[in-house]
C-alpha cells in the first residue's frame, strides 16, 4: 500500500478490495472493519483535503465503511469484495464466589 491517496474514501476503497488470505473453502478474505478503521486513522489521523472539516480529526464509523463497500457493490456489481471477519464479542467474565 505505498501509493498515495488524496482523500479517505480512495484509501478505504483500497482497503475493503484488498485480500488478505483465502480460507480453507477458498473465500478470499479481507481485512475487518475494524482493522480498516485503524488503518485509515493511523493514515490520516486529520482531515488533510480541503473542505468544510480541513484539520479535524478523523472521524468514521464502521456503519460508514459498511456503506461505502455497499456503494461500491451497487454502482459495479462486477467489484467482488472479500467477506470479512465478523467481531468477536468478549467473554462475559464469571462470577467467583
């Protein structure tokens, strides 16, 4: 990923096509939500191009990365995303008495 991307959206674009590894029923596998998240904050951790929110932090959401993967589905339907991990939610933690 060494090119350069001017905006947040070409960088998340690249990053919801990238495969990461396929699995052992040969889905090709991409990066979470999450780890994109991460990824874009730690790339652009403010607003670099010019606009009304030049200079502020970054702030995305996973719903607005769901949107734009879907958008991009929608607008080609011969983009073929990989799946993507789902979120592990924690343990709840047991009572020792």
């Amino acid at each position: 990923m060494v090119k350069r991307y001017r905006t947040i959206k070409q960088y998340a674009h690249a990053l919801l096509q990238r495969t990461v590894r396929v699995d052992e029923d040969g889905r090709k596998v991409g990066y979470s939500y999450i780890q994109i998240l991460a990824f874009i904050k730690r790339r652009f951790p403010t607003v670099t191009y010019r606009g009304p929110h030049t200079g502020r932090a970054t702030r995305i959401t996973v719903e607005e990365l769901r949107q734009i993967a879907w958008q991009m589905w929608r607008n080609d339907p011969a983009v073929r995303l990989p799946v993507r991990p789902r979120p592990h939610k924690q343990k709840r933690k047991t009572k020792v008495k």
